[in-house]
C-alpha cells in the first residue's frame, strides 16, 4: 500500500486554505478553469483562450496565476476540498507524486504523438500504468548567463566562455575562469597572490542553493556531463544513485569551489539575494548558471549587458544540461472534463504553440512552435542558441530529465536537507550514502 506522504502531511493545512484557493471551480458547464504559476505567460495564454472559445462557441477559459509556492500548496489543498481547476500547468518534477495519489485524468484519447514534439517531451509524461496524464507544453535547458562587461574587464572572451572544460580533479579551464572573474574587496582575482576569500565583492558563479534532488541549475550541468545518472532507469526508476562516488566527487567539487571563494557561499542564497538572477542584478556575481524561462528576466535588468554561452565540455567528453518539459494535465475531479480535454487538446496543438512561441517568453513543445520562440527571441535582439544548440546537436549535447520515479515529495523531503549539509556546513558527500540508503528502501517497499 502505497504512502501519501504529502498529503498526510498538508491535510491540516490545506483544508485551510480552502478558501482561497483560486477562482470559480468550473460549477458552469461553460467554464474551463485553468491554473498556472507563471505570470510572464498569461498574455500569450490569454491569446490562445481567444482562438479557442472562437473555435468552441460555449466555452470560457477562466485563469488563475499564482506564485510557485502558493500554486503547489494550494492546488494539493484543491485535490482534498475538491476545488481543483479543471486543467493545470504541470512539473514532471511533481508528477510521480500526483499519478501515485491518483488525481490526474488520463490523456490517451487526445491523439498525442512523441514525434509531435521535441524528442523525450512527450513520452515523460506516460505512468506506469501505460495511460499519459499531461500533454507537452514546453521545454527548457539550462545554460550560462555571464556580465558581459565583466567578463571583458577579465579580458574573458564570449568564444573563452563557449569553450570551457571542466573535471572534479582540478576544475578545469572552467574554475580557472570562474576564479578570474572573482574579485575581492580590494580588487584582487580569486586567482591572485593575497586573494581574500573571506571578503568578496563579486563571485564568479552565483549561487541557486544547494540542489535538493535534482541540482538543475545547480550542479546537474556537471553531474551530467560526468556521465552521472540519477536512477536506474530512463523514467520510473527504481534505485537512486546519489550514493554513486561519481556523483559524490563531483558535489565535493562543486560545493568547494564556495569554500574558495569562487562560488557564492550557503549565506547568500539565505540572504535576501537568494536567486542567481538577483545576485547577478545586484553585481555579485559575474556569471549564473540559470533556465531559458529566465531569459527574459535577465533581458529586463537596466544596466547589465548579459551574454549567455554553452555549458562547459565535462569528463565525458560531452556537455549536458537537464531539459525539462512542462505539461498540462486534467484534473480527475475536473467540474468540467469534456471541455478540459478540449482545452488541453488546444494547448497542445501547433495553433496554440506557435502564438506562444511568438510572445518569445518560453520555448514550446513543438518543433513549429520553438522556430516561432527563436524568431521572436531573435527580434528582441537575444541570442538564445545556448539553450537550442542542446537540442539541436545531441552528438556534442547530452540531455536529460528531471528523476522521474515514485515518492517524489519524499524523496525532496529526504534530500533537502541532506544537500544543506553539503553546502551549508561542509559536510562530505559521502554522507548522501545513508541518505540515498532511505530513499531506496522507500522505493522498495
């Protein structure tokens, strides 16, 4: 019998929330209520409500957008009042959690093909029983932002940045450079006599925490490109490897490049600067790794000139970045569930993708869609090839998803913590065994 951790968890909770979980519940069978978290998104969403209520005389798509935190919370207190919207952006992060709890409606009469879509999108989002419970609505790799002005006061190039390598031995060309770029309170580089580590001014990577399960914008770049996997499996895995001395070595690495300096250390991520893109703006940081639903976050800072370049070449010989995709799913308490197909068919369609695309916020799911996101990007001014070169060139590129496996709130749960440690105390990573040995007699039971 399986647990349901978070929701035991957050009953108490959620059931008070229950009066402010969003909107009208779909109580009108011309009502499709939609959530999602992303306000940079609702105008082009907005835009494909239109054509869709054109094309479906009858139905009015009604939103609501809350912020990351309140949106989990709130949609978990949804599932237990049953107030949950009728469709809701989904995170293949959250989703092994939600098709154990059995709250989503299967997809399968769609007509939802994998070649649809950018490759591996699709097929994520295909549980254990065989049924799909979210169609692709987009995608996203991670790269490296960089200070321009920054780096060519380092006398760093954007072809020195797109030409980096690193190993958990050295570091590589990529600590030597992200040392370079640190400067101290009196002026001096992480790589020069007297350096003062203790007394920064500008760190050469920012920091986004400690990882959690995943690292995304973290250390999985590095994980990744180590040839690091984080289960058994593609999808559904059965044993986590965060006991794995591979994995292990590469978190000592990257976590002692703070106790050098170089990386921005656990106080700053606990400071009011606690996002890279804010460490960045305010001046801190040289360089962040971050995703591409950032981009335009990094384009509307005043002042800063910011380039983006490929994630540096690791002991595989390839580079790698997690490509994540985010899906919509249908509630199975749906008030309104033949038009939340309807709906989410839309979403998923090339009609719908293409107007996203041509907002040039995030990249969609579809081939077409993503052509329609670069063009747009490229009018802006921004090169985004950093965050498409991924996809387009698997030889050089490995990519790969978010752990896709049973448990996942526990194992975040577990994890957390344990990764704080990491970063936040000094612990070892060879301390992730114990860890590790409790989240795989979690998956075994």
């Amino acid at each position: 019998m399986r647990f349901r951790t978070l929701i035991a968890l957050t009953g108490a909770m959620a059931l008070s929330l229950t009066g402010c979980a969003g909107g009208d519940t779909g109580a009108s069978s011309r009502t499709v209520t939609y959530w999602l978290w992303d306000a940079n998104q609702m105008p082009a969403y907005e835009a494909c409500a239109k054509d869709f209520e054109k094309r479906n005389p009858g139905l009015d798509v009604q939103f609501t957008q809350l912020g990351w935190g309140d949106y989990w919370t709130k949609l978990t207190a949804s599932f237990i009042s049953d107030t949950q919207p009728d469709v809701f952006t989904n995170h293949v992060q959250k989703f092994g959690q939600f098709a154990d709890l059995e709250v989503l409606e299967p997809l399968d009469g769609l007509g939802i093909q994998d070649s649809d879509y950018q490759p591996g999108l699709a097929a994520n989002w295909v549980a254990q029983d065989g049924h799909r419970y979210g169609a692709p609505k987009d995608w996203d790799t991670v790269s490296l932002f960089y200070n321009k002005k920054m780096a060519a006061d380092a006398g760093v190039s954007a072809d020195d940045l797109n030409d980096l390598n690193w190993n958990p031995e050295d570091g590589g060309s990529f600590e030597k450079t992200i040392a370079h770029l640190t400067v101290d309170r009196n002026g001096r580089r992480g790589d020069e006599p007297g350096f003062d580590k203790h007394h920064v001014k500008v760190y050469g990577l920012a920091t986004n925490g400690a990882g959690d399960a995943d690292g995304q914008t973290q250390w999985s770049p590095f994980t990744g490109s180590a040839g690091w996997s984080y289960t058994d499996k593609k999808r559904w895995g059965d044993t986590y490897r965060y006991g794995d001395k591979k994995f292990q070595t590469v978190i000592d690495w990257y976590f002692g490049l703070a106790k050098k300096g170089y990386l921005a250390p656990f106080t700053d991520w606990n400071s009011g600067l606690n996002q890279p893109n804010a460490q960045f703006a305010a001046g801190r940081a040289a360089t962040a790794f971050d995703g591409a639903w950032m981009i335009s976050t990094y384009s509307g800072f005043k002042g800063i000139d910011f380039g983006t370049a490929l994630n540096p070449v690791g002991p595989t010989g390839k580079r790698a970045t997690m490509m994540n995709g985010l899906a919509d799913s249908v509630t199975k308490g749906a008030h309104n569930k033949a038009g939340a197909k309807k709906w989410v068919a839309y979403l998923a369609s090339d009609a719908c993708q293409k107007t996203v695309g041509r907002y040039g916020i995030v990249f969609p799911a579809t081939p077409s869609g993503t052509e329609a996101a670069t063009a747009a990007y490229k009018k802006k001014g921004i090169d985004v090839s950093a965050f498409t070169t991924p996809v387009d060139d698997r030889k050089t590129y490995r990519t790969f998803s978010f752990p896709i496996t049973n448990y996942a709130a526990d194992v975040y749960a577990l994890m957390h913590p344990a990764m704080q440690d990491v970063y936040g105390n000094g612990a070892p990573a060879s301390r992730l065994d114990e860890t590790n040995d409790q989240i795989n007699l979690l998956l075994g039971q």
